[in-house]
C-alpha cells in the first residue's frame, strides 16, 4: 500500500483500532483517500467495513488512532463534530428517510436548518437534485409511499443537497430488490463521473469494476489488499481474497 | 336539574377553574415533561441522573403530598407568595410531567435509531435531531398512553379542592352549605366530567387520525 502525504488526502484514517466487547473489529486501520477518488471496500460480513465506513462521521467512535477529513482531525461531539458532519454526506443500506417529512421536505432539512438557506432556495435545489436522481414527480409524497429503490435515490439527494466534500455509501443496494438496485447504481455511476469522491461499502462487484479508482478488500477487521479493480479482480495477491473471490464467481 | 340550574354559579366557577387549572398545568406539564424526556436521552450523564432522580421522587410521591407541600410547606419556605390556584397548577404540573416525561421517553424509543443516525449524518446537532426528527415521531407515537395521562390530569385537578380551590371537586361540600341534596350534585359533576373527557378522547381520535406515520 502506498502511504500518501496527509495533506494530499482528503480522507485520512491512521492507525485507527476498534473493539466491539471481545471482537476486534477494526485492526490498525491506515486508509488514504484523495479528492475525486472512488474506493470501494469489499469483504465478508463480519469484516469491519460497514464499521469503518460510520467511523469516519463519527457515527461510531474509535478507541485509537485518527481519523481526519480534509486535513481537519475529527471533533468530538458537539457543535464542530456536526459542523464536520455537514461536509460529508451518508447514504444508509436501510434508507432512513425522515418518516414523518415529504420527499422534499428530506432533502431540504440540512440546507435550512444547517446551512441557514433561505427556504426558497433551498426547495429550488432540491427540486433539481430529484429531478437529477429521477424523482422529481414524488416530491410531495411521504418515504413510505415510495419503492425502496426511490427511496434510496432521495436519501442520496438529501445527502448530495449538503454539497458534500466526500460521500459514505453503507450498502446502499442491500436492502433493496434485485430490479431496483440498478436505478441506485446508476445514479452512483454517475455520481464517480462527475468527480465526488466516495467510499462506497458494497457487495455490488459490477460496481467496483465500473466505477471504482481502487478497491480496498477487509477481512476480520483489516485491509488485506488495496488495488485498483481490474489488478484485485484478475490477480488477487492473498489467499483470502482469492477463496473470497472464488465463491463470489460461483454464483 | 334543579340542583344544576338553581347552583350554576357554583358548577360555572367550580368547572372554570378546574379548566383553567387543568389548561395550564396541561400546558406546564407537556412542556416541562418533554424536557425531563429530552434530559432522560441527552448524551450527558448528569442531566440524564437529574432527570431520572426528578422523576423517581415526584412520581413517586402521592398527588396529595404534593399539593400539601405547596400549601402548607411552600409558603414557611419566605420564597416569592403565591395563591392556591397557582400553587394548584405548579403542583399538578409538576407532578403530571413526570408521567408525560415517561410517555414520551417510551415514544422516543419506538422511534429507530437510523432517524437519528441520518439527522446526525446531515451535520443536525443533538438539540435540532431531537426537536426536528426524533420529538415529532416520538409524539405521534404516543398520543393513547399522552392523553390518558392528560385524562387523569383532568381528574387529579378536583384533589386541589382540598387546598381551599373553588374547582368542580368543591361543588358538593358548598352545595350541602345551601341545603341542596348532595347526591344530585354529585351525579351532575360526574356527568361533566364525563363529557369533558369525551371531549378529549374526540380530540385524541382526530389526532391519531391526523398525525399518522407510516413506515
């Protein structure tokens, strides 16, 4: 793994250590990720990923280690934790969408309340951002009246609504059904196009050949390889990754 | 309907003050109770032990203590004089909280975590995460278990007409003053009771109808 100079980075974990009671679930983490870099972190389950993904929002904390987005070191909690927050978006496998708000209400939360947007503004932008994920005509209805893909598609318009440095994907097609999960791909396609840099958990390995700068494989808590797609996917260096590999490839 | 008609002056004080009373330790109380839940939550464990211990004493303490202490206790205290009708309402307020604090706190926890976590991800701090997100699911959660807390608020008000209030709890003991038959005045302030907690359980439907979340 190459080791970049901190300040190239936009996303920076060093030395970062975790335990869930016994279970060691992140192990001396070192992960660097630049501005317009698409990492996508594949593993089994139990690997650790999902965790490392909410750690770099804080959404979990670390016992070790640091953690730092655009040079700046986490915060604890408080106001400059959410402020950092702000700057960096989180799409969630289970879509969490605010139940009781409309689709347009969702995404225009956080540019009023956090970033003190007028209203009108803010509904102006967020109109655009649904019509850019395709669901601009469902903006007056509430989450539950809409597919899981749709959901999924406003909670990454919410998240996009914050103009985010990076954005956090959580398994963001695992909840979904098999027909849905493209129309989110797509949109995450696009996304990488454009030049957000993401860090995507997925076991969606279309995606990673597609859109991913690199590829980071986690297993029982570590980075085993880091590598660009077409190198992790043809010529996997570990033994781990390879039988990962080979019973994903059954299917 | 004699005794009715012959005492309303009676019933309309005695009835006004017990809304009024129970208006604003209503009010007091949902405000106050939904503090001491927000406190229960909040990641700081003193105000989380503050609120708990506030909780366990008052609640745990019977209704009529509570209204001797602002009757008797409180004025010997030298602290700002108050009349029995306020002392009547702060009472009921505090004491009414801490069941709406339960209530509500019972409503954040049906309220899942991924709210939170997506409030939180949206760069919201705790406060506006609470009021924004997590309170108003909370609410429409428990507007049933709410209502009968604000039910039995209703009925807890006629326990200050032993504190020297002119409310709905009053009427037979003056009634029986004027020589009125007390069992006919009894009836006809149950009757209204009756009616005034209709009332609410209207309000209570209309609302669960109104304040629906879907998941």
């Amino acid at each position: 793994m190459t080791i970049q100079a901190a300040s190239d980075a936009l996303v920076a974990l060093n030395g970062v250590n975790k335990h869930f009671g016994q279970l060691h679930v992140l192990k001396d983490i070192n992960l660097q990720v630049k501005k317009g870099e698409v990492v996508v972190v594949i593993g089994p389950s139990g690997s650790g990923k999902s965790t490392l993904c909410r750690a770099i929002n804080r959404l979990e904390t670390i016992e070790t280690g640091e953690i730092s987005i655009d040079g700046k070191k986490l915060p604890e909690e408080g106001k400059e934790l959410a402020t950092l927050r702000a700057d960096v978006g989180m799409v969630f496998q289970s879509f969490n969408l605010f139940a009781h708000k409309t689709i347009l209400e969702n995404v225009t939360l956080g540019p009023i309340k956090v970033k003190k947007q007028d209203k009108a503004t803010a509904e102006k932008d967020a109109m655009a951002l649904l019509e850019r994920v395709g669901v601009g005509q469902q903006a007056q209805k509430m989450p539950a009246q809409l597919s899981g893909g749709q959901q999924q598609r406003v909670a990454i318009a919410r998240a996009l609504a914050m103009k985010p440095k990076v954005m956090l994907f959580d398994e963001p097609t695992s909840a979904l059904d098999p027909e849905m999960i493209n129309e989110v791909l797509d949109v995450m396609v696009q996304l990488a196009k454009e030049g957000m840099t993401m860090i995507v958990v997925t076991h969606e390995m279309g995606f990673a050949r597609k859109a991913a700068d690199r590829v980071v494989f986690m297993a029982d808590g570590q980075i085993v390889e880091d590598a660009k797609p077409e190198e992790f996917f043809t010529n996997p260096q570990s033994n781990r990754a390879k039988d990962f590999l080979s019973k994903l490839l059954t299917h | 309907m004699n005794t009715l008609l012959n005492n309303s002056d009676l019933f309309i004080t005695g009835f006004r003050n017990t809304i009024i009373l129970f208006i604003v330790a209503g009010i007091g109380s949902l405000i106050l109770g939904t503090i001491v839940a927000a406190l229960r939550v909040s990641p700081i464990p003193a105000m989380r032990a503050a609120a708990t211990l506030y909780i366990n004493v008052v609640r745990n303490t019977p209704l009529t203590l509570v209204l001797f202490f602002f009757a008797l206790g409180y004025p010997k205290l030298g602290l700002v004089e108050i009349d029995f009708m306020t002392a009547a309402a702060v009472g009921l307020t505090l004491y009414t909280a801490t069941y709406v604090a339960e209530a509500v706190r019972s409503g954040i926890n049906t309220v899942p975590v991924g709210q939170a976590e997506a409030a939180r991800a949206i760069g919201l701090p705790f406060a506006q995460t609470l009021t924004l997100v997590i309170l108003p699911q909370a609410f429409r959660a428990v507007i049933p278990p709410m209502f009968s807390v604000f039910i039995a608020l209703l009925k807890n008000t006629t326990v200050a007409a032993g504190f020297s209030v002119p409310e709905a709890g009053s009427i037979r003991a003056n009634l029986s003053e004027r020589g009125e038959p007390q069992m006919a005045g009894l009836l006809w302030v149950a009757l209204i009771f009756v009616l005034l907690v209709f009332m609410l359980s209207y309000a209570q439907r209309k609302l669960e109808k109104k304040w629906k979340v879907v998941r």
